[in-house]
C-alpha cells in the first residue's frame, strides 16, 4: 500500500519523505487555507515547493465548478510539475473534466467521494485515483472501511486501473483497516504516520536492551 501525507505544510512532508516511505502528498483548499496560502501565485509557488520535496505524486486541487474553467484551471495546474495531479470533485462537470484531463494525459484524482457509484462513475471517466472519505463517513455512523472495501471490490472485477486512494484517515486503526481491505493508497496526518511506530514493549524492550549493553561495557571496563 502507498502512503500518501495529507497536509499542506512543507516541514511535515519534509519529515514524512525524511522517513523514506512516502509516495506523495494530498492536499485541498481547506489545508491551503489552513496553511495561509491565498492569491494564484503563492499557491502555485506552494505547489512548486511540495513537489520539489517529495519523489512524486502530488494532488492539487481545483477551485472551479463549472467545465470550462475546470479544465482551465486543471491544465494550468499540471504545468507546474510533473509531479501534480489534478484533484476534481465528483460533481457532473467534474466527471466531464475527468475525461477531458485524463485524455490529456494528466493523472486525476477524483476527490469527495461517498458511495461506490460515484467511484464507478469517476473510474469510467478515467480517473487514475478515486478517493473516499471514510472518516468522514465513520462521523456520520457510516463504516467508512465498508466502502473502501466495496469499490477495492468493484474495481478489481472490471480491473480498473484506477486506484482506490482512501482518504479522511482518521488515526492508525483506519490505516491498518485500509490495508486490510487492500486499499492502493491511504492519506493521512503526519501524525497517523508515525503513530504506527508506537508500542510500549518497543520503548520498555530498547531501554532494556540499552541497559544491559552499558551495564556489560562499564564491567568490562572495570575488569580491563
Ligand atoms: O483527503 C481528504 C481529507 O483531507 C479529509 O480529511 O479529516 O478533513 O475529513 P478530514
């Protein structure tokens, strides 16, 4: 499974791809603006310096709802780099746009999903990514994993080569399940990331075994 980070802020992608195990970074407006990016410029500059950091695979999203400007705005953001792709909601002009960017050869990432049909829809239209929201769901007392599991399933019966990106991931139990269901991709908070380091036995087991290593050194360097 790839780890994508889920952030807009440069010192935690930077952390992630110091770690060796990341495959790319998600973004969206809300994390732009969280991050104080604004006006055409700073955001394109922002775009620039994610993908400067990282290996490859970077979603940007686009603003505009309507066709026309979608596609516009689409085309405009994988100039940037190599390394974008284009993030577009799964609303009726976005699956229009999905064609037209995917025909163009620009990968697209199909963002704001909910239900298996609209996953089936953006894979049809030639989304390289679809990405459902299962914290989202799981907050609304929908299982989340469910659909992950559903369109894994639908996706390998057509064999789609679109990948199943999940998204919304909460906490290191979404992204064990995502694995577990055989999502291609899981995004999440730095935090996630790490979190899957942590074990008391591991904290307790290398304390021991730092112990027992000095403890064995000073005798020896009392016998010596
Ligand atoms: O990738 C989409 C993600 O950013 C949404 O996460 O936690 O805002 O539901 P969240």
């Amino acid at each position: 499974m790839k780890f994508f980070i889920d952030t807009a802020n440069l010192q935690e992608i930077r952390d992630a791809q110091d770690l060796g195990i990341l495959d790319g970074v998600t973004t969206n407006p809300s994390l732009m603006a969280k991050e104080g990016i604004t006006g055409e410029e700073n955001v394109r500059a922002h775009y620039k310096a994610i993908c400067d950091s990282v290996d490859n695979n970077v979603s940007a999203e686009v603003i505009s709802t309507v066709y026309e400007e979608m596609i516009k705005e689409g085309e405009s953001l994988a100039k940037i780099d190599d390394k974008i792709v284009v993030k577009v909601p799964i609303i009726k002009d976005g699956v229009k746009a999905i064609k037209y960017l995917s025909n163009q050869g620009i990968r697209v990432n199909c963002t704001l999903i909910f239900t298996a049909g609209q996953a089936l829809l953006a894979a049809k239209a030639g989304a390289s990514y679809v990405s459902p929201f299962m914290g989202r769901l799981d907050d609304i007392a929908t299982d989340g994993v469910a659909l992950i599991q559903q369109i894994v399933h639908i996706f390998d019966n057509y064999g789609f080569p679109t990948e199943v990106l999940a998204a919304s991931v909460r906490h290191t139990m979404h992204l064990l399940q995502c694995a577990e269901v055989g999502a291609d991709v899981a995004t999440c908070p730095y935090k996630v990331i790490v979190g899957l380091l942590n074990h008391p036995l591991t904290d307790k087991g290398l304390a021991q075994f730092l112990a027992d290593h000095k403890k064995a050194e000073d005798a020896a360097k009392v016998m010596g």
